[in-house]
C-alpha cells in the first residue's frame, strides 16, 4: 500500500472547508486529513462534525503541524508568513493561500525551505496565465499589469475605501478605487487582490507590478486580466470569476486552482510548468 500524503489545514473557512471536503471525500487513495485548525476553535469544531471525525479538530497549531506532511494556510494574509514559517522551521511542505501576506517575506521563506528541505507551493489562484509569465520570465519581461473588477459590495468595510470616503452604494459607472504597484494593492486590499501577490512572484517583483482595481456596479463576477510584455511577446489573459458560494471576496477558482496543486503534488504526471 502507498504511504498516504498526511494533509493539515489551518483556517475552516469557506476555502478551508470545500479543501477540507475534498480531500477526504476525493483523495482517500493518496492522501489523508491528518487535522484540521483554526483560531476560533468552534470553527474546527463544526468542520470535524460535518467531516463525522470530532479528533480531527486539532486546536494546537505546532501539534498539527508535527503530524503532517503537507499543511494548507487558507487563513488571511496577517496571519500566512507565521503559519508558513513554523512549517518550514518543522520540515514540513506548506501550501499558502494568502499570497499577500508573504509579499514581504517570500525570499526568506525561500532561503529557508532551501535549508530546511521543505516546500512552498502557491496555487495560481484565481487567475489564469501564470504559467505564461513563468515561462517568459525565463526571458526579459518588460511590464506586467492585472486589473481586477469586482462589484462594489466586494470592497465592504475595507479600511481604504473608508478612509478616501468612497461611497460604494453610490457607484454608477466603472471606477478606479485603486491604481498603484501591486505591493501596495496587498497591502489595502489583502483579501482581494492575493492574485496580485503571485503574479509578482512569478513575474518581476511587487513595486514593478501595476495594478488596477475597478468597482463596478454592472459587474456580476469577480474580473481579473492581465497584460504581459516580454521579448517572447505579448500575453493578454482575462479571468471572469463565479464567486464562492460561501464567501463573495472569493473565487471559487481560487479553490480550484488549490485542488489542482495537490494533484500536481500527488500524481505522477505534472502538467505545465
């Protein structure tokens, strides 16, 4: 019998919850929940009782960690880069789905899971093209831009929008909430915009990537594109969202794009680059 890939996850969420789901109800050959965490411990709670396995509930962060192989953050982005760094301090891979909050921190993370022979993986995400950026990078990229359009309630109670007094329910027409480098967007929008953390990643840095954010009131789903010049050409790719059913800051490709990762960890074959 093949040993079974031992996954954690941090945060039950709405993400946390459908990977969670999957993985037991879809990967019972190759892998296995090995538990389950998050700061609210009624959280974890529900989610072992919708699972039918109450042990699963694992409330000590380092506990869980030690007896897994692969742990999934699907926190938020204040809380990723302590998640992320404790796994790889204890040897083990580590699946981040707040990209953002490692904008800062990446190359370190980077340098550790070298010594520590640990793994990062970040998931495309709600977006597609990151593979052609991947390759392109491999040449000279000259400019990178996404701009992202979301319906105007997405942007609730973000302290930004308070502060420039932007009135959501106002909103009539297409509008630019936010034009900058995408270390900024991370930084204002940190539940909005982790796809903005990755194509800097995977391209030419945060403070060289432009980013554009649009409230718009005709908007039905969650709109990313995003415009690539290098010296292998131009890339345009446009991403129109459906939003999780749990959660409208959320693509519900973003817990897609998850699941297709531990594919890629778990089968034999690997697709793209």
């Amino acid at each position: 019998m093949p040993k079974l890939l031992k996954i954690g996850i941090v945060g039950c969420g709405a993400i946390g919850t459908s990977l969670a789901k999957t993985i037991a109800a879809d990967f019972s050959g190759q892998a296995c929940l090995s538990g389950i965490n998050d700061t609210e411990a009624e959280k974890a709670y529900k989610l072992a009782s919708e699972l039918k396995n109450q042990k699963l509930a694992e409330l000590n962060l380092i506990g869980l960690i030690n007896k897994s192989d692969l742990i999934i953050e699907a926190t938020k982005a204040s809380d990723a880069f302590k998640i992320a760094k404790k796994c790889i301090l204890a040897g083990k891979d580590v699946m981040l789905m707040s990209v953002g909050g490692i904008i800062e921190h990446y190359k370190e993370l980077s340098i550790l899971a070298a010594e520590k022979d640990s793994r990062i993986f970040i998931p495309s995400g709600a977006i597609c093209g990151i593979d052609g950026l991947k390759a392109a990078s491999c040449g000279k990229v000259k400019k990178v831009t996404l701009t992202t359009k979301k319906p105007p309630k997405a942007f609730l109670g973000i302290p930004y929008v308070l502060e420039k007094k932007i009135r959501l329910d106002n909103i009539k027409q297409d509008t630019i909430i936010f034009e900058g480098d995408a270390y900024m967007a991370t930084k204002i929008f940190p539940q909005n915009i982790n796809v903005a953390a990755t194509l800097s990643i995977a391209g030419i840095g945060a403070k060289e990537t432009t980013v554009r954010i649009i409230a718009s009131p005709t908007a039905t789903r969650n709109t990313h594109e995003i415009e690539i010049e290098s010296d292998s050409g131009r890339i345009r790719a446009c991403t129109e969202n459906v939003v999780h059913p749990d959660n409208p800051k959320t693509s519900y490709l973003a817990v897609l794009s998850a699941i297709a990762t531990l594919k890629r960890i778990l089968e034999p074959i690997k697709i793209g680059n």
